[in-house]
C-alpha cells in the first residue's frame, strides 16, 4: 500500500507491504449539512442555551469580539462579517467593538496578519489588536487558585463573545469555548497555574468531564462572564463543516459532539508502528506544533511500539523555553520530573514529549540536523521509508501498521491502553 504524508509544502511517500497495513485514520463522512458563512448563520439563528444574540445585546452597549490568533486555523475573516451585520442591526456602534486576537503567550502579530485574520472588512471597520498580558484587570481566582487575570479591553466590555474552532486539545480535551479567554487574554502566571495541571491523566484529548484543565477553563469564563461564543469545526482542509453559538458551554458541548462525529476513530487494536503526519504546512514549521501529531498518535500504538512522526520542522524546534528545557535535560524523565514542580509554558511540550516516549520509540522524520533531534531523544531520519524499514528491523516483519496522515486532528480510542 503506498501512501502520502504531507510533509512541509510537498509530501513523503511510504510504501507498506499489505500483509502489516491495517488502514488509515482518515475524517469520517461529513454529515450532510451547511458549509461556511451559511453554517455561521444558522448557527446564530438556532443558538444553544442562549436567546439570540440581538436579544442579549442593546444599543450603545461595548463588546469585546475575542478570536484566535495566527498561530491557529479559526477562519475569523470568513466569521466575522455575519456577526457585525447581527451586531449592527442590534444597534452596537462600530466604535463600540473591539476584536482581540488572543495571544496566550505567543508572540505579537503584524499589522498584515491581522488584517489576514480579520479580514478586510472587519479591519477596516472596528478597531482590531493583540491582546497584552502586561495591561490586565484581576477578576478573582478559581477553586484550584488560578489567577483570573484578563485583558483590559475584554474584562472591562458590557459584553465578551468569544469566537474559536473546535478541534482535539491534547490536555484540554477540545479547543474552543472558553478557553478563548483562558488562556486566551490571561497572564502569563495565570496560564501557568492552569496548565501545570497537564501531567494529569484526566488531563488528555477528548475528554471534558472531570479534565481539570478544561474545568479550571471554564470556571474562569464564568467569573469573567461570557456572554456568548460562535465557534466553528472544520474539516481537513479548514474549510467550516459545522458552527455552533450561543451558551459558553452547551454551545461547545454540541460543538465537541460533532467534532467526534467527525474525527473521532475507534480502533480494535493499537498497532506496532504508527506513521504520523501532522499533514504538511504550516502545521508542522516546528517540532513544538509537529508535536501535536505525536500527542495524538500515542493513543494508537501499543507499549513498546514506534511512532514514526513525519514533519518538515524546516524553522527548527519553535519556542525558547521549550529549545531550553530539551538543551537542560539528560534523560526523557528530567523533563516529566520538572514540569510537576517548575512548570512552565514552552518546556510544558517538550514534557509531553517526555511522557509519549515512556511508552514507545520516536522516529521524526524531518528536515532537523541530526544531532538537534537526538538531543529531543527523538531518532532522526530524512526519509519515512527508511524509518519503518528501520521499525520492522527493530519490531520484526509481521508488525503492524497504521497510518495517521492528518494526526493533529485524528483522535485513536481503543479498547483499552493494552489493545
């Protein structure tokens, strides 16, 4: 069986012998329904747990529009125009709005990329900018003591909706809903108390009750009070299959709902070897976003088994502290025993890491120098063919294989962690 993986802007082909290929994890069917501006629309006419947004909103009123920012594939710029004409005919001013790009504790974007995210109508229209960790009001603290620390211009608005897509989040459970805000336009020590929780094992992808990083989310939305969310998922090539709006959690639990519809795939058995992709550019410039593939591909291997992740990470490993924590670490458990007790955002990946190769070998695949990929503990390899040539020397010529080629959003479940 040959198959493709995306790999930066072309592609790596494998080619496994048929006797061990046991398929590809690939989108189920689309349920039939409407795609794009029309889903955003409907969403807004049949919101979830919430009266229509004209009814929440009234003339005069400030409102804080919070979106992704261009590290993400929220379509903002296809979004947008729906939800001013809604605002608008509600009678909100334009000088009245705000669109916040939240940042977390990424880095501040230009003057074209947010034009890109909003779209030329949108930057023209209202006043469109990055979130700053250092200008935020304190609103109080959750239950497990995480600062609520929010953007000025959010937390100071009559009213917050928070926009995102909904896609597998490897420690809270989906993306989307609150977590716009958090850790969206929060501080820097208010994300970190919030993702320490990560070593967790409720802490993982697809699950929502009892996940006390999506817990701690979503109790720092209500203390901010989020009037509303408009969220979409899409399919592998980002285009809008699905939009939910309305309540801050009924809305995204819908959304969720059809996000496993949709990505959501059991297995009978976890193979021997696993062949990821996080399915080419731009998700996979880095090890620290080619990483997400790898989070999701543990849940498909067996224990003892190899991953062979397969990713350009052509702009080298993408984030300081994690480059940092690797460069520091002698052994993969230095860095699962530091971030219980130093945890901190960046080296939090280079932890995760850590935690998938408790259970199984890495080979990545990718354009990486060879001893920078062996100083992530990782085996390094320019091409996906010698990789699994490699894996069936080291597993014997009857493993198995399965193959994930869009890895970041595919999401394995079997049977048990044993199958």
């Amino acid at each position: 069986m040959k198959l493709e993986f995306g790999f930066g802007s072309g592609v790596q082909t494998v080619d496994v012998p048929d006797a061990n290929y046991k398929g590809s994890l690939l989108a189920n069917p689309i349920p039939a329904g409407l795609r794009g501006e029309d889903a955003v629309k409907a969403a807004l006419d049949n919101p979830i747990g919430a009266p229509l947004l004209e009814k929440v909103i009234s003339p005069g009123e400030t409102v804080a529009i919070v979106t992704s920012d261009i590290t993400r594939p929220c379509p903002s710029w296809q979004i947008l125009p729906t939800l001013l004409d809604r605002l608008y005919a509600a009678g909100i001013h334009r000088e009245d709005i705000t669109l916040v790009f939240a940042l977390g504790s990424h880095r501040r974007q230009t003057e074209d990329e947010k034009r890109h995210l909003a779209g030329d109508r949108a930057y023209s229209e209202i006043r469109c900018i990055d979130s700053d960790p250092d200008n935020c009001v304190h609103l109080g603290s959750t239950s497990i003591g995480t600062p609520v620390d929010i953007f000025r211009p959010v937390a100071e608005a009559d009213h917050v909706i928070c926009l995102g897509n909904i896609e597998y989040h490897y420690f809270a459970g989906y993306s989307g809903g609150a977590k716009a805000v958090m850790p969206g336009v929060s501080t820097r020590a208010a994300i970190q108390s919030n993702h320490r929780m990560m070593v967790r094992d409720e802490a993982c992808a697809g699950r929502l009750e009892g996940n006390p990083i999506r817990e701690d989310i979503e109790e720092a939305g209500q203390i901010l009070g989020i009037d509303y969310i408009l969220n979409v998922v899409l399919d592998e090539h980002k285009n809008i299959v699905y939009a939910v709006a309305g309540d801050v959690v009924k809305a995204h639990r819908a959304g969720c709902a059809f996000l496993d519809r949709l990505y959501s795939k059991k297995i009978d058995k976890r193979a021997d070897i696993v062949l990821v992709s996080q399915g080419g550019a731009p998700k996979d410039l880095n090890l620290y976003q080619t990483q997400k593939a790898l989070d999701n591909a543990k849940h498909a291997v067996r224990d003892g088994g190899v991953v062979i992740l397969i990713g350009s990470c052509k702009e080298g490993l993408g984030e300081k502290t994690f480059e940092a924590w690797i460069r520091d670490a002698k052994a993969p458990q230095d860095l699962i025993n530091r971030v219980k007790t130093d945890f901190k955002l960046g080296g939090h990946k280079a932890a995760a890491i850590a935690m998938v190769l408790e259970h199984a070998s890495v080979y990545l695949v990718s354009e990486l120098p060879d001893d920078l990929v062996r100083s992530c503990f990782l085996i390094p390899y320019k091409d996906a063919q010698t990789a699994l040539q490699d894996a069936f020397m080291e597993l014997g010529p009857d493993a198995s294989v399965l193959a994930m080629p869009y890895g970041g959003s595919t999401l394995p479940h079997a049977a048990s962690a044993a199958d």
